[in-house]
C-alpha cells in the first residue's frame, strides 16, 4: 500500500463525516459509507472546496446490508489491497423511551445496527486491517446510560463490549483496536437527549475529529 486508505462508516454526519472530511485534508483516500446520499454528498463537496490534498470515495449503503458490506469489502482489498484505518461512528439512536416501555420494533432495529452489523464489519474488516498494520476506532458514549436510553443503552453497550473484546484479543497479534470516549458535541445523537441544551460550550465536531485522528 503506497496510499493511506480509510473507512468510515456512518460518514454522512456528525463526528463520522467530520472525521472524513479531516482525514481527506491530511491526504487519505476514505472510503465514506452511509445511507444519506446527501449528507455524503456534501462531504465529498467540503473536500473538494478545500482543495484537500486526499480524496473520498462515496459509498451510499447501509451496513446492515451483508451482501453490500461484503462487497465493499472485496472491493477495498481489490483496489488498495487493505485499511490503515477505520472508524466505526455509525448508530442507531431513534427512539426515547422508559424501559417498561421499549417498542420491539425499534429494539430490533438497533440490535441490528449497532450489534450484529458492527459484529459482521469486524469479519469483514479484519483482513484489511491486517493487510495495511491498520487500525479500528470505536467510540463510547457517556449518553448511553441516561434515563429512558434503554434501547439505545443496551444495543450501544453490547457494542462496546464486542468492541473491547476484539481489543483484547488482538493486542498483541493486531489490528490495534482502539474504544475512545469524545469531547460532547452537537450531534443529533445528542439533541435527542439534551433537547434544550446551550450548544455553544460542546466540542466543534472537526475539532475532536483532528484529536481523535492524532491517536492513530
């Protein structure tokens, strides 16, 4: 690999599309994965705006799709033949509810992107990280254990946990597997619980995408 190739997944908005849009302006390639073309969209237009030295490649699907995530996958290593880096920022944080009160569908929902499809990328992404000595960037979210974040709290915890998990089994082997904790940021994750919050003391999400790309 002559080049530095990422993925971010969940790179439409917030710290995910920031991370991406920071990355591009330090010279990688991304490869930016998310279901809003739009928000995709208006990343690959910042960068280019920039005249960032690196570029991004749009990749408009959702994770939970196997088919489509395997083939990515395949392309990646077809292409580039590995990953210096990924960051794994997408979620689900849809609904606010008491925990006697969860709605199935929604559990279910959020079971399915932020457990099983973050299970099923890390087999996917793996051997693409091994290939390039990369590595994988989860991010814990205080926000997760306030009240009536059931679902959100405990599909995000099974989350980590999988997470810390793959951290220790590969710390000596690789791919280096880091779980960091960011600065509060006005994301939409976070509007959801703290609806009425002064906004201007968080963390510009560009900002702490700059921190959390120095730790790699």
């Amino acid at each position: 690999m002559t080049q530095n190739i990422a993925l971010v997944t969940g790179a439409s908005r917030g710290l995910g599309s920031a991370i991406a849009e920071q990355l591009a302006l330090r010279g990688w390639h991304v490869v930016a994965v998310a279901r809003t073309v739009g928000g995709l969209e208006d990343l690959d237009d910042r960068v280019k705006k920039a005249s960032a030295p690196g570029a991004v490649t749009l990749a408009p699907m959702d994770i939970i799709e196997d088919d489509a995530m395997r083939h990515l996958c395949r392309s990646i290593h077809d292409r580039w033949g590995g990953l210096k880096f990924w960051a794994h920022t997408a979620i689900r944080a849809e609904s606010l509810t008491p925990a006697a009160s969860v709605d199935m569908k929604d559990l279910d929902e959020s079971v399915a992107v932020n457990l099983r499809a973050t299970a099923f990328l890390i087999t996917m992404v793996e051997p693409l990280l091994r290939a390039g000595s990369g590595t994988a960037m989860f991010f814990d979210d205080p926000v997760a254990t306030k009240k009536f974040a059931g679902t959100y709290g405990a599909t995000k915890a099974g989350q980590m946990a999988l997470a810390r998990n793959w951290q220790t089994e590969t710390r000596r082997i690789g791919p280096r597997v880091l779980v960091e904790t960011p600065q509060p940021m006005p994301t939409a994750v976070r509007a959801r619980f703290y609806p009425s919050e002064d906004r201007s003391p968080l963390t510009d999400a560009r900002d702490e995408a700059a921190r959390l790309i120095g730790l790699i």
